[in-house]
C-alpha cells in the first residue's frame, strides 16, 4: 500500500545523484520504521503512465520511542524517468507516493565481524546497515571496500569518513577508484574476481567475518561472490543486493510453455482470487489485470517486491536477481519473471 509522504529535503550529493528525505507523520511512524538495509518503492503518475522504482534506505534504523528517518540515495540512470524527475525537479514540499520498508538484504545488530564489499550507489544500503551497527553493538566491527569511478562520483563520501572517525577501532573503510589515482591506498582498476580474491585476505580478517554483504552493479556482485567463494567462505555467509542489470544482455526468451486454459491463484492481503492466463503472461501480469494492488516495482527480477510463494503447481523463472538459495528452496519465486508451467499455479503474496 502506497501512502502519500511529503519531500522534507532534496541534497546534492555529486553531479548525478541526490539524497531524498521524507516527513513521516505520526500515525505512520511505525509503518515507515525500517530494518538497516531495507528498501522503499516510489510511484509517480506522469501522463498518465505509471511509474515504480525501488531505493535503499541510507538512513540508521531507529527503534521506538525515537522517530524513524527515511533517507534514500537516487543516482541518475541514463534514461531513467525518475531518476531524472528527482535531480532535476523534486523539492521540498513535493508529496511522492512511498510504499513501507521491505526487503531481506538486512543485518540486525549482533556482536561479530561483518564485510562489504559494494559499488557505486550500493553504498545505500550498506550505509545504514554499518551505522546501525556500529551504533547500537559495542561489541561489533565492520569493514568496508567501497568501489567508485572517482573521488567526485563517491556517494555519501562524508557519511562514510565519519563512521571513520567516530568509531577508528572498529570501523575500516577501504576506497577504489576504477578511474583516478589516490595518493594513498590502492591503485587504480576494476575489482574483478582474480583482484579482489587477491585484496580481501590482505585488507580484511576473511575467516573471521561473520558475514558479507555485497551491493551494487551485477558484474560486482558476481566477481565478489566468486572471490568469496574461492577463498573458501561459506555460501550462507555471503549475502547480496543487485542494482543494476542494464549493462547485461537480457535473457533468450524461453518457448511459451503456459498451458492453454491455465489459471493463476493468488492470495494478497488476506484475500484470494482465480484469474485465466493469457499466453506469455507472467504471474505478476496475471495478477495485475485483476488485482491492481498486487506489489511491485522494478519487474526486472531484481528489487524482491513481488515475491510470492508457489503453494500449488510449477512456474519457469527467466531470471532471478533477488532471492536467495533458502529462499528457493522454500517456495518463493518472483512474479514478474515466472511463467506457470501447469494448468493451475497457486501464489500467496503474503507469505
């Protein structure tokens, strides 16, 4: 359910990006309490065109009485509409439709040793993840390699620096820049798989961390996790967020395997209904025609928000950014890239 939430501020970040916070009323503050690390879906309505997009939460999570703060990080995409609708006209005043805080990249406070590796705006959700922690967890220490092209392209640069200083013996913060020479700390380049599997045992305690967190563009996500996993860290260890998949190519379409006269389904919001499935349809496609409340946002399979678990019959996924191998294995699968493969497919968008 999307509320509607007043623009308390609009900051320059660097040349293409911004930091956007939003007034949360009273009646809402619990609604709008976030877990460090989650994510919130905007909706604009322009010329009559629909549109949904997914940003982290940069902001600490805060815990009641205290007022929860939604903070988020937008960076320009080339041809993005809102992207571009925030740099260059969102202010203060604006009401933007928010829907509450979700997600599963998330790490609740607890004494140990966590790891990041992120780049560009991965930094998001990773920030709030590392503040949150290092607030509430004396007994915790976080280390960081953050990844940009340049120092000015460095998103929430003084956030980062002054985790840094805040806590010196338990935070580490490593920079790379792919396209400028530092003075000091490592020399320029892409972190691939071969890089960081040589860097990480160097810069961090491997064995000792209890968990990573990787965030960012698919092509990092994918080196860090090999890496990971030739320096022999156990999978459920490893804990990832894509952002972007654009600069891939998208996958061959698969033949059209929905049986003629299939049916979907669903339940949401604690209320069920059975839909006919048009040919090519996805489940989420399905949904939508009849139900327009089913949630989504970025129907690329990458943001999770429309995460359904299959009760009943099979589905073929194109692609999946978002969910996890427990996540598989118990069930869920993301709407907007499965197909049904049976002649009935039954989804519950609560579970």
């Amino acid at each position: 359910m999307f509320h509607p939430l007043r623009v308390a501020e609009v900051e320059p970040l660097t040349e293409d990006s911004v930091a956007v916070t939003f007034e949360v009323p009273a009646e809402l503050r619990e609604t709008f309490r976030h877990l460090p690390g989650q994510h919130i879906n905007l909706r604009r309505v322009t010329d009559g065109e629909e549109i949904r997009r997914s940003y982290s939460v940069c902001s600490p999570a805060t815990e009641a009485p205290e007022p929860p703060v939604l903070r988020i990080g937008i960076r320009r995409v080339e041809a993005g509409a809102f992207s571009q609708y925030a740099l260059k006209e969102l202010a203060p005043g604006d009401v933007v439709e928010v829907m509450p805080p979700t997600g599963r990249f998330v790490l609740r406070p607890r004494p140990g040793r966590f790891a990041a590796v992120v780049g560009g705006s991965g930094i998001t959700p990773v920030l709030s993840i590392a503040a949150t922690l290092l607030a509430r967890e004396p007994e915790a220490h976080f280390h960081l390699l953050r990844s940009d092209r340049t120092v000015a392209s460095t998103m929430f640069l003084e956030e980062t620096a002054e985790l840094k200083d805040r806590y010196p013996g338990r935070f580490q913060l490593i920079t790379a820049l792919s396209r400028e020479e530092q003075q000091a700390g490592l020399p320029p380049g892409r972190l691939d798989r071969e890089r960081l599997a040589a860097l990480l045992p160097a810069l961090f305690p491997v064995a000792e961390i209890d968990g990573w967190y990787l965030c960012g563009p698919l092509g990092l996500i994918g080196s860090a996790e090999a890496a990971l996993a030739d320096l022999g860290v156990p999978k459920e260890r490893v804990h990832q967020e894509v952002f972007h998949v654009a600069d891939t190519a998208p996958p061959a379409p698969a033949p059209d395997l929905t049986p003629d006269g299939a049916t979907v389904t669903a339940t949401l919001d604690g209320r069920s209904g059975t839909w006919p499935v048009r040919q090519g349809e996805t489940v989420l496609d399905t949904v939508l025609r009849n139900r327009a409340d089913a949630p989504y946002a970025c129907k690329g399979g990458v943001c999770g928000t429309c995460r359904v678990r299959v009760l009943a019959g099979e589905v073929r996924m194109d692609r999946n950014y978002a969910l996890e191998d427990d996540e598989l294995a118990d069930g869920y699968r993301l709407a907007c890239q499965s197909h049904p493969t049976t002649p009935t497919v039954t989804v519950d968008f609560d579970a």
